[in-house]
C-alpha cells in the first residue's frame, strides 16, 4: 500500500479537492484591487452556505468585529478584499479538505491546528511588520496535504482490500504531506510564495526564497501543538525553539505569544 501511494503520488494521480466554484470566483475576483464589492457580494450570493459561512466567520473572534455584521456587503466593506479572500480559504478548507470518513475526530484536530497556527503566525508577523494576510494563509495551509493524504489512503485500503491500521495510515500522511500540500496550493493557483513554505516548513532553512517564512511557519505549527496539546510541545521547548534566533524573536515577544495560548484556544473552542 505504501508503495502503490507513492506510485500515485509520483504520477500525479492523488485525487486533489477543488476550490468549490463560488470559492474560486471570489479568490480570483479579490485578487484585482480595483473589484467592486457588489459583483463580489453577487458572486458570494450565488452560494447561500459559502455565504452564511462568511457572514459567521466575520463575527467570529477571529476576526473581532466590534459591531455585529449583518450583510454582506457590510462585511465586505469593514474587512476588505484580502481578509475576504482569506476566508474562501479557510471555508474551502473547513468544509471541503477536511472532511475524511472514519477519521472525523483526527480530522477535526488538524483543522483545529491549522487555525491555531495561522493565528500564531499572525502574531509572529505583526512583531516582524511581514505580510499578515500571507503569514495566517501560511498557517491555515501549512499541514493541508495531511487530510487529503489521509483520504487517499483509505481509498486505497478498500481498493487493495488489505487491512492497514489508522496508525500506518498517519504515518504515511505525515511522510508525505508537504509534498501533497505543495501540489493541491498549486492545483488552487495560489501564490509561489505560499506553496514553497508549505512544502519546506518542515526544513526552512532549505527553502530557496522564503526560508524566514518557513521559519516563521515552522515556529507558529509548534506553537499550535503547544497550545493545543501540551504533552507534544512544551513551554521550555518554545523558549528555546531553533527558530527563535534566524527569526530575531525578543524573549517577550516569546513570553506575549505564550501568555496567548488560552486566549487562541477559546477563539478556536468558538470557531469550531
């Protein structure tokens, strides 16, 4: 089975999600600076879960909106093209990629990591002055080939028939992921940037023109295991990451995102 998943991998034949098309539309829509919020709020129109699921992450902690949104196009106004391109993202992913039959619970975890890290790794931006809206995409995709891993593997295990148990399953979606990742970010045309961190956050200083970010990504995907589960990453291993000194992280700075954790949890408690 490991193998014929390497086989597949190879020849490109791993079955990747689509963006759903609404999805799609909005990304590449937001991308052209001078779009109108009202074609944007037709084309969100056109979907009414795509939309509900908008309007509900717009009042979400996540975002902070101080004064409830009620409208679309209230929503569109207040965050703006990149914050809304962000959250297609982060639905197509809630509900098209993270969705794997007989690994709901595990699934869940993932998604739940994902959005912790691209919280940390917003943070870790704002210290730096990088790119916000890109450090919290890198964040959210970072671990995206994990799921859809996971779903090849079991599709494999029925059409092989052989009985594999869900720990081989997991180690083989953690062998491979960033290179499934890599290629569904760029089956989903997002940015070279972006695809070269999720397929080096694991090695950073390998990446050959966004090692920082792969750093940063790095350190908030530890962050994210820290705050979710403290039994794999502890406090004492986040003080002394070896990302902190290529990263120029101040010992409060690091003391700010710790202290962080609860706060980032109850946000995720609330979005999931």
């Amino acid at each position: 089975m490991h193998a014929a998943l390497v086989r597949k991998i190879e020849s490109g034949e791993i079955e990747l999600p689509v963006l759903p098309e609404v999805a799609s539309q909005v990304i590449t829509a937001s991308m052209d600076e001078a779009c109108d919020i009202r074609k944007l709020s037709t084309i969100l129109n056109r979907d009414q879960s795509m939309a509900a699921h908008v309007l509900r992450l717009c009042n979400s902690a996540m975002y902070a909106a101080s004064v409830p949104i009620v409208s679309l196009q209230q929503a569109l106004s207040r965050l703006g093209l990149k914050r809304i391109r962000e959250i297609a993202l982060l639905i197509s992913c809630e509900t098209k990629v993270f969705k794997v039959a007989g690994f709901d619970l595990r699934v869940r975890a993932l998604f739940r990591h994902s959005l912790a890290a691209a919280a940390f790794a917003q943070e870790i931006a704002r210290a730096r002055r990088w790119n916000v809206e890109e450090a919290f995409l890198c964040g959210l995709l970072h671990d995206i080939g994990r799921p859809v891993l996971l779903q090849a593997l079991v599709d494999l295990r029925k059409e092989m028939d052989v009985d594999v148990e869900k720990e081989s399953i997991e180690e083989a979606s953690r062998e491979f992921h960033c290179r499934v990742g890599k290629d569904l970010a760029t089956r989903w045309n997002l940015s070279d940037r972006l695809i070269e961190t999720i397929e080096f956050h694991h090695d950073p200083e390998s990446a050959p023109t966004v090692s920082r970010t792969a750093m940063m990504t790095r350190l908030a995907d530890d962050l994210a295991h820290f705050a979710l589960g403290k039994d794999r990453v502890s406090e004492e291993e986040i003080r002394e990451h070896p990302m902190n000194v290529p990263l120029n992280m101040y010992p409060d700075e690091l003391e700010g995102l710790i202290q962080r954790r609860e706060e980032i949890v109850e946000m995720i408690d609330k979005m999931t």
